[in-house]
C-alpha cells in the first residue's frame, strides 16, 4: 500500500468527523494548530535536509551532517509539508461534515403542543411489524390546537397507521405528507406516531417512476417463499422479508449478505461487464456500465453502503479511462471524502462505518494474508477466506460495540453463502426476464432450491457458539494489533524475498 495525499486527507477527515467534531472550539483549533506546526515543522527540516545534499562534496557543518539520509527518506521528508497540509484540510472537511450531520429538529412549537406535522417523505416507507410503515420525513410544518402551524425543520421518523401503510407506499419517496398524530421521544430521537395521512403533494414524474418500478417488482415476486430474498438482494426491498430468516442470517453472522453492498453490486457490475465487453470494448462498456450503476442506486434509494460501491465503481471507471491513478486504497479514500461531503449524515449510518471498514481490511489484511499463505493452500478457498478473514477483523470491533457479540462461524459458513447468493441474484434477474414472457416457471424450483440451501447452511452455522463481548475496546485492540501483525509479518517476508532474488 502506497501512502498518497488523498488517503491522508480521508485519514484526517475520517478523525475530523468521528472524534474532533464533537469536540469544544478551543480544542478543534487546538489540533488545527498542531497540523499547522507540524507543516512549518516538516517544512524546515526539508529544507535543511535538501541544503545538506546539495553541500554533501563539500566540508559539512555539524548541525548539516545530523541531516543526511538516504534519497529515498530526503524524498518523503520533502514531502511531509504536502501530507501535514492535506492532512489539515481533511481534518476541516471532516469536522464541517461532522456539524453538518447533525440532524438539528426545530419544531418551532412546544413538543406538547404538537398534533400534526407537514413535510417531506425522504425514502421509500417501509413496512414493519404489525402492518405499519415508517419513513424519514424531513419537516416542512408542524400545527398545534387551535389550527396553529409555525415553519419547521429538521429530520425524524414517522410511523403510519395500519390502514394507511399500503397508501403511502404507493406515493413514495419525494411525496408531501400532512399527518396528524402524536409526538414521541425515544432514546433522546424524536419520533411521530401518525393517526391520519394526507397526501398533499405527490413526488416528481421521475420518483413517481422509480416508485412504480419498485411496486411491478414488489407485485411481481409476490406469493414465493422466495420472492422476499429477492427483493431485499436486488433492490432493497425488506417489506415481505421473512423476519425468521433475518435472525438466522444475524446469528450466523451474514447479515452483511441482507445488507445491499459492494457485493451485490459487483454481482450487477460484472454481469453488465460480461454482457457488454466483447461487443463496446473495455472503455465503452466502463461507460455504459457506469450509467447502468447511477441508474440502479436511483432505483433503489440512499442505501450508505451501496452509494459507497458505486462512487467506488465510478472512480474505477474513471481510472479505466486515465483521469486518475490505478490505486485501490486512494479510490477508497476519495469515495470516502465524497461521500461525507454530500452526504455527511450518512457518516454516522452503521452500513456506512462497516462497509469502509470491511473494504480495509479486505484491501490491507486480506492483501496480507493471500500473499503469506500463497502456495500453501487452493486459491478457491484461500481467496474467499482470506476476504473474508479481513473484513471480519477490521469490523470486529464496530460489531462488537453495536452487537455485543462477534460469530466466527459466518466466515466458513460465507465460503457457501457468497457463492450461492450470487447464483440466486443472477438467477432472479434470469426469472424477471423470463417472466416478461410467462416463462419464468422453469426456474420456479431451483430458485427454491437454492433459497433452501441458503436458509438450512445460515441456520447451522447460527447454531455454532459465538464470541460474547462484553468489553468491546478489548476486542478492537486484539483485532487492530492481530491484523498489524499479519501485515508486518508479510512485509518481512517480502523484503527477506527481495534480498534473495539477485542470488536466484
């Protein structure tokens, strides 16, 4: 892994928005001058370091002769300024994010007084247990006794009614709701439960598309036993997902598999590639595929974890076509610092935290440990394992503090998930096609099938005991040393390779 100044820059920014931003002025300027001091710091000792070269032929002053260093470590010295500097500026950018992210309610009413509420459906309401539907509403007005209405803003979740849920689904995202009801708070969140819904306005010619692409599909898989997997696999959709396999994909460790990711979108991604290669080229079918990839995240909605796959796939695009460099961390580390800064609330999203976690540790340790155990084991399982082992180090600690508990068991029980939920969403986007032709009953049974296979290996390795965390920083030391050592370990063997290659 090379160090560049867009990864110190997200490395800052990552530090501004998780740990600096929440802190008092006083000390956010105080690490901002430190950033500062460390800049002029380095600058100097660049300097003086680059005067001691030049004088190197000639008689060399004490304080000159302490400077000189190999020209490799001159050359990153030199450079220090550059990274103290871009350091600085992610450390800004995650703290402006940090602030932003806050969802800062202002009802403009005493909440007591509050029985109605005017706004803006931010997603797609989603059904839960009971029949209700919930979504995030962004205000508009919020009305008291009396018919009073005052202007409101801010972000908070609304639970419809029963008899209204399948109605609001209908409108969608982007649609004006005026509901009445009554205000809650949980957990110092404000919620609303809505007694009556009134559309007011209905959402875009475009949302109401993309919300009618959602019900056809939703209609469509309606009625199998294996219509609610794939909907949350292809689009998101968890409204007819069977809560019973939900729990059994936690307690094996997979509900990463449930959650849209990068997996599922490579599944997307190299099927578009396969289809479109040979016929447009490499370049073309970059192109297309990444207009295929803008339009599939409309479809489905702001999912953190997905919107992270795709701004990584459009920069990969972009790297296909030469506007930027061919390194897999910085591409990660410039979709990171897009993201916060689009959309900054989803930095505080525990998709968000795991997905850039996972890909780290897939990127860093996995790296690793498919190059210390090369050789010594098939590469059709020491790929999917090692993938495996470092995602689940490097989110070992988040899931601990979220979860309170850790299942190893998911890493063996994902060398048949992974390959299987593949066949299945490729297999329901096969159905979908076929059913536009009342063909679709071939693949009815091993759909099935596969959903069985899928539901019974989930099932087993839920069964196997897991790691109960009640000290959760243990668990983040543990796994934060174990995967600095694996890849330590694998730089000495690369340089202990590298001395015996002129003797070969």
């Amino acid at each position: 892994m090379r160090f560049t100044p867009v990864l110190c820059a997200a490395i800052g920014a990552a530090l501004g928005f998780y740990c600096v931003g929440s802190f008092v002025p006083a000390a956010v300027l105080g690490v901002l001058f430190a950033a500062v001091a460390a800049l002029c710091v380095f600058r100097v000792l660049a300097s003086l370091a680059a005067t001691a070269r030049l004088q190197s032929p000639q008689p060399k002053p004490p304080r000159l002769q302490l400077l000189q260093m190999p020209p490799q470590q001159l050359q990153r010295l030199q450079l220090m300024p550059v990274y103290s500097t871009v350091f600085a500026v992610g450390l800004c950018v995650g703290i402006c994010a940090s602030v932003a992210a806050r969802n800062d309610v202002r009802f403009g009413l005493p909440e007591e007084k509050i029985t109605a509420l005017n706004g803006v459906l931010l997603e797609d309401p989603r059904l839960i247990a009971g029949g209700r539907a919930m979504a995030a509403m962004s205000l508009r007005e919020t009305a008291g006794s009396g018919g009073v209405r005052v202007k409101s803003r801010g972000e908070l979740t609304v639970f419809f009614p029963e008899e209204g849920a399948l109605k609001i689904r209908e409108f969608g995202r982007g649609a004006t709701v005026f509901t009445e009801g009554r205000l809650r708070q949980s957990q110092g969140a404000w919620t609303f439960s809505a007694q009556s819904i009134h559309v007011v306005k209905q959402a875009s010619k475009i949302e109401r598309m993309r919300t009618g692409i959602r019900l056809n599909l939703i209609q469509r898989f309606d009625g199998y036993s294996w219509g609610g997997l794939a909907l949350a696999l292809l689009v998101g959709i968890k409204d007819s997902l069977d809560t019973n396999l939900t729990s059994i994909y936690r307690s094996a460790g997979l509900s990463y598999i449930l959650a849209l990711s990068g997996m599922h979108l490579a599944v997307i991604a190299s099927l578009v590639a396969f289809l479109l290669r040979k016929p447009l080229g490499l370049k073309a079918a970059a192109i297309v595929g990444a207009v295929i990839i803008v339009l599939y995240c409309f479809i489905v909605g702001p999912m953190p974890s997905l919107n992270r796959a795709a701004l990584m796939y459009l920069l990969g695009v972009l790297a296909v076509l030469g506007a930027l460099p061919k390194e897999s961390m910085s591409v990660l580390a410039l979709s990171f610092l897009i993201q916060i800064v689009i959309s900054p609330a989803s930095g505080n999203s525990l998709s968000f935290i795991l997905s850039y976690l996972a890909m780290i540790g897939i990127l860093i340790v996995s790296k690793a440990l498919i190059s210390l155990f090369s050789g010594k084991a098939p590469d059709f399982l020491l790929q999917p394992l090692s993938i495996s082992c470092g995602a689940f180090l490097a989110t070992a600690g988040v899931t601990c503090f979220a979860f309170g508990e850790l299942a190893p068991s998911g890493i063996i029980a994902g060398l048949i998930i992974v390959p299987a939920t593949t066949a299945f969403m490729i297999g329901a986007m096969l159905w979908l096609v076929l059913d536009l032709v009342s063909a679709s009953f071939i693949l009815n049974w091993p759909m099935f099938l596969l959903y069985q296979t899928m539901e019974k290996t989930a099932f087993f390795a839920g069964k196997a005991p897991g790691i109960s965390a009640s000290k959760p920083f243990l668990v983040l030391a543990f796994s934060v040393i174990l995967s600095f050592l694996i890849v330590v370990l694998d730089r000495k063997r690369r340089e202990a390779l590298l001395r015996l290659k002129p003797f070969s």
